[in-house]
C-alpha cells in the first residue's frame, strides 16, 4: 500500500509540476519620473459612458496615428492610481478587425511623480510612421457610484453622483474629443454645464444621453484634466459582490458536474435614514414599486440543472423557486433573500446545482485527453446590473487528472474578463471524500469583474487515464483484501491448548 | 492550436459516463449486496482457497460498488 502510494503520489507530483500555462499577474515598474514618448497623437476620440447599471462601463473609440519618425508598437493608457486598481475587464481591440481578437496589456506600477498607473497596450504590427489604427478599449469601473443623498426614507428616490474629466486622460496630445454620457432615465437633476469649451450648449441632451464635447483639445497639454459631476436617478440596487468563490467539480465515475457559488453580498446605494418598516415594505411590495433594496434575485442556469440548493449562514432558505427549462432551455432559480438587501446592508449564501457532464466535457482526439468547457461565471442576471470586486474560480478535476491547461474563450466582441495575463491561475490538491491523493484543482483569481464576464467561457485541458480512474476502486479493493487475508491469517493461527 | 479549437474538434466525442446516473443505485446497490454476501461465505469458511474464491471478488464487487453507491446518494467522486 505504502509502495502504491509512493508510486502515485510521485505521478502527481511530476503532473503538477509538467501543468502549463499558469499565469501570475505581474506589473512592470517604471522609473519615478516616467513620461510616455510622445510618439503618437489621437487625431479624434469619443468616449461613451454608460450609468444604466451599478458600475460605471466606458467604451473608447480613438482613431490613433504614428508621429514618430520610427515604427511604433507600444501605447500606454494612463488612470490615477485609486481609479486603476477599480478598473475591470479591461480590453483593447483593432475597430476595424474585432474578430482578430484582444491585444496583449501589460499592467504596471504607479509612477511616483504623476500618481499615474498605465496599461501598455502591444499592437499586434507596429504602427508605420504617419499611419494610423483605430483602437476599441473598453473596460468597467467598479464602487465609483456615490449615492447622493447618502441616506434616503425607505420608499424614496435613490440618486447617483459621478465624477470624471471632461478631457480624457490622455498620455497623448489628442486633437478632438467627446464624451457620451448614457443615463438610466431622464431624471437627470445636477450636470455640469461647461462654459468655455466650446461654442454653443455644452453637455447636448438627447433623452437620457448627454453629449460632451466635441471638444478641440489640440493646444490642451495630455493630463489636463476638467472636472464634470453628474448626479441622476438609480433607484435600483447597487449590487456589489464582495467575494464570489464559484467550485466547478468535475466526476468521471458519477458523470456529474456539480457546480457552486459561494456571494459575500452588499448593497452600495443609500443607507436609510431611519429604522427599517415591515409594513412600508410590505406595502412597497404589494405594489411593485422601484426600490433601493435588492428583493429578489434571477439566477438563470444553464438547460438541464438539477437539484439546486439556497443556503445562506443560518441554513435552508424556503423563499426560492426554480423554474427548470424544457431540456433546451435554461432554467430559472429565483431567490428572494431572507431579508431585503438595503443600501449597506450585506447578505451572504451560497447556490449549488448539477448537471449532467455529457453536455461540458468531450475527449480529445488524443487518447486519455478530455477537453471540459464551462461557464467562467454565471451569477444573477438583472437589469441593474452586478459588480464583482473579487472572483475566485475553482476547477476540481478528477484525482488524478495532470498536464492541466486552461484558456479563456474569445470571440468577436468582449467578453468581459481581463486578458489572460491578468488572470491568477494556480494548481492544488483538494482532499475530499474516497480520495487518497487529493483532486487536482485549478484555481483562477480575478479581481474587478462585472455582469459582462456572465457570458465568458473557460476551457479546460487534461489527461485522465484508465489507472487514474481506477485508485478509487481499487484502493478499495486493497483494503477489504487486506482485511480478509489478515482474517485468514489469524484464523490460521493454532492458539489450542494441546501438548505439541 | 488553442483550446477552443480542440473543443470544436472533439464535438463528435462527447462523455459518456460507465454507467448512467439513473442506474448508479441499481448497480451500486447489486455490487454491494453481492459482496456482502460473499463476505459473509468467507466468513464461514476461511481457508485459503476461500481467500481466492469468494474473498477476492468480494473486495472487487465492494471497491466498485462503493464509488456506484456514493455517486448515486449524490456525493460524485
């Protein structure tokens, strides 16, 4: 047993070690004077904010050209440092070629002098001299809402507050620009109206969609910055998740793959002014009215989810329905938390499930290989959108499983996670029932991550053979034998009393 | 070759499980009522052709039966 187990636990360990691909998020450190070359120049730029959900989502549109009298492959993109450590999924891409894919971004530290962070986006080609790329970036700012007033009567209004430059923070001289503001509603009561920018009415109002700009920034030197406030109506929650942990575990022998999300929830909007009412709740409620408060939660799963379960700290919570989908169609769990979720209020539970692992996992055409595909998170789905600060996704593959390798699924369009260089990624050993060695586990670790990243798929390789397959079993089989021949033993044993 | 690619190429071979989750309890349940039993014909006679007979498909039919069992009360090994 002890030679069986050394010959096992030394396959791991060469499994583990023989894993490829794992990435940990570095950031480059630049000198404390840094300043970018000013080697390129945004010739036009538009910048749509959009403030219908929770969190703040940008999408930059820059047509950028080569000044410079050399090829150019680097372009940084400057944040302050508060507002770089909250930005999420961020993600570069050519306008004009989208299928070609995301560009690789490099992170790096704070600048000392400036206070500045960058993303240094690498062009696939470099940038010939006078010619010009026009980049896609988009990206989401998380916990950057303020409720105004910060406290509000139970039934009342909630309104957010938002700040940011007119001027893009540019590294580069940029020659004109915009901002589109999106808004949840026309009830915009406080905006900025700038005065000296440009000619005519500045910010233009369109419905729920105030335009900035265009602004003729050529003589603006980069980093000039022109503070705009905006305060609107959101009476929906401001949900933020703390922490979601999400386990994904994989079994062979049960065709099973068990899935579940662990949320440390919060509520972001205003706090209440007074006491919490039952019956004003109740009442609210009756009605239908818009509320700060999150009341129930929609989580749709995917087409053949099974046994789902709602635990939050004190146990089962019997307020939550599932409405499973024809087989083709996803299913629907609707959860209605114990109690409502107020603005700074918390809330934590966890949601589980099964599916059948058929539909997520296929065997490669090289033999003991499987390929398992998986949604990187699935999570509420509302209107109003959810922020997550923290995303821990755990992988359990069948004990034994090696040669891990994993990748984020990209499409046309994004997908809202980070690059794969912005993702933690980790092998382990988890111990659990019927295991001698321990399951291999990947684990993935995100920071800043919205709603968006709902849709994102996580791809997953490794080798599983037969042998692997079998230790449950046979360990079994070992052990139940040993206990027969140690019977057989002792009953051989002639303990009579008789003269020999 | 990235990994999405190799799922692609793979659609033709989706898993199947050994035996399907509707039938784990019947099977599970048979392996180890079978290996009960042999256990107990080992019981009554210890010898060693015993050992060879009954004792070893008894600890084979209960090593199987076991993760069967497990899988089918819902704790997927």
């Amino acid at each position: 047993m002890r030679f069986f187990t050394a010959t096992v636990l030394g396959l791991l360990t060469s499994s583990l070690a023989a894993a490829t691909n794992l990435t940990s998020p570095s950031r480059l450190a630049l000198p404390a004077d840094f300043k970018p070359q000013q080697v390129f120049k945004n010739t036009n730029l538009v910048r749509n904010t959009n403030l219908e959900k929770g969190y703040v989502r940008e999408t930059i549109n820059v047509v950028v050209e080569n000044i410079d009298k050399q090829a150019q492959t680097d372009y940084y993109i400057p944040f302050p440092s508060d507002v770089f450590e909250r930005v999420g999924g961020f993600e570069v891409r050519d306008k004009k070629a989208t299928d070609k894919g995301r560009f690789v971004v490099d992170a790096t530290e704070a600048v000392s002098t400036s206070g500045n962070q960058y993303f240094i986006v690498h062009l696939p080609e470099p940038l010939a001299p006078k010619s010009q790329i026009t980049l896609g970036i988009s990206y989401s700012v998380l916990n950057s809402l303020s409720p105004r007033p910060a406290t509000i009567g139970q039934s009342d209004k909630q309104y957010l507050h938002y700040a940011f430059s007119a001027y893009v923070p540019s590294a580069y001289q940029t020659i004109t620009q915009k901002t589109k503001v999106k808004f949840p509603s026309t009830d915009v009561p406080d905006y900025t109206t700038t005065s000296d920018l440009k000619s005519g009415a500045d910010p233009e109002r369109k419905g729920a969609t105030y335009t900035y700009g265009p602004y003729d920034t050529a003589k603006v030197v980069p980093g000039t910055e022109y503070p705009i406030a905006v305060r609107y109506e959101f009476t929906n929650p401001v949900v933020t998740v703390h922490l979601l942990e999400r386990d994904l575990e994989v079994s062979h022998w049960g065709g099973n793959l068990a899935t579940e999300d662990r949320y440390w929830l919060r509520n972001n909007g205003s706090e209440l002014t007074s006491q919490f009412s039952r019956v004003d709740w109740t009442f609210a409620n009756y009605q239908r009215a818009p509320t700060s408060a999150v009341r129930e939660i929609t989580y749709p799963l995917k087409p053949g989810s099974v046994d789902p379960y709602f635990i939050d700290d004190i146990g089962n919570v019997s307020t939550s329905r599932y409405r499973p989908g024809n087989g083709k169609t996803a299913g629907n769990l609707e959860l209605k938390p114990r109690y409502p979720i107020f603005g700074g209020w918390n809330y934590s539970f966890k949601v589980g499930w099964n599916n059948d692992l058929a539909a997520f996992l296929r065997e490669t055409a090289k033999p003991d290989s499987w390929v398992l595909k998986v949604p990187f998170i699935q999570g509420p789905k509302a209107s109003e959108g959810v922020q997550y600060e923290r995303v821990v996704v755990r992988v359990v593959l069948p004990e034994g499983a090696h040669n891990v390798r994993f990748q984020t699924a990209e499409g046309s369009s994004s997908n809202g996670l980070p690059g794969a260089n912005q993702i933690h990624a980790s092998l382990s050993s988890f111990k659990t029932f019927m295991d001698t060695l321990g399951r291999t586990t990947l684990t993935l670790e995100v920071d800043g991550l919205t709603d968006e990243a709902r849709d994102a798929e996580l791809i997953v390789t490794y080798d599983y053979t037969l042998m692997d397959a079998l230790r449950k079993p046979l360990t079994l089989f070992g052990g139940l034998l040993s206990v027969f021949i140690a019977l057989w033993a002792i009953s051989n044993i002639d303990v009579s009393i008789k003269k020999r | 070759m990235s990994l999405n690619e190799v799922w692609e190429a793979a659609s033709a071979s989706p898993f199947q499980p050994l035996v399907p989750k509707d039938s784990q309890f019947f099977v599970g349940f048979c392996l180890l009522l079978l290996a009960v039993i042999f256990t107990g014909l080992f019981g009554l006679n210890r010898s060693f052709l015993s050992l060879a007979s009954v004792g070893l498909p008894a600890s084979l039919l209960f090593g199987f039966g076991s993760v069967f069992m497990i899988c089918a009360v819902g704790v997927y090994v």
